[in-house]
C-alpha cells in the first residue's frame, strides 16, 4: 500500500466494508460488490482450497469478507498483479482484523497463489 489515501486503497476498503455488513443484514451495495456476491461460490472454494483447515462458515467475517476481495480480485477480475492484491488484503486485515489476521491472510493467499494458477 502506497498511501491510506490511493483511491484503489479506498475503494478496497469500502468493498470490504459493503461484504462485511452483508454477513448481518441485507442492504443495497456498489455493483462491484455486486460482482463478488455473484461468484461467492466459486470464491469460497477457493478460500477453501487456500485454507483447508478453516471451514468457510469458521472463518472470522473480516478475515472472510478481506479473503473473498483478493480471490475476486486474483482470479476473476485480474485488474492488479497478484503481489498489489496480497499487499492490499494484508494492510486491510492489519487495519480491520484482529491480531492474528494478516498472517492468515497471508498465510492463504501465498498458498493458493503458488498452487493454483
């Protein structure tokens, strides 16, 4: 992450926050989030590949809501170089996680990054 004011940073974050606050209620969202919600079932099991001792629905909502951003973003939107993607999803679980977080992150994304191209 460059600067917490890059606009892609800014965007990232209120993705993060419109899935994050789909886990508790239903609500109106931007229509790239709108665009993960629609391939959730392939994301998740991507997750579920990068994280196989982590059942999808164990997963903390943060931790869920930054990992289904990078999938989308590694995998079907491909508009960032997979290393832009990881940076980013660790600085959000860095800022919006909790201790262990970027590290699982990492943790996942490293992992499907190298066994899944």
């Amino acid at each position: 992450m460059k600067s917490p004011h890059d606009p892609r940073h800014i965007k990232r974050k209120k993705l993060l926050e419109e899935l994050f606050s789909l886990e508790f209620h239903k609500q109106r969202v931007s229509p790239e989030t709108e665009k993960i919600i629609l391939n959730t079932k392939v994301i998740d099991e991507k997750i579920t590949k990068a994280a196989p001792e982590f059942p999808v629905e164990k997963i903390n909502k943060v931790d869920l809501a930054i990992l289904r951003l990078a999938m989308y973003e590694l995998f079907i939107s491909k508009e960032s170089p997979a290393k832009v993607i990881i940076d980013e999803a660790i600085e959000l679980a860095k800022e919006y996680g909790g201790d262990t977080s970027p590290a699982f992150i990492n943790g996942a994304l490293g992992h499907i990054t190298t066994n899944d191209k």
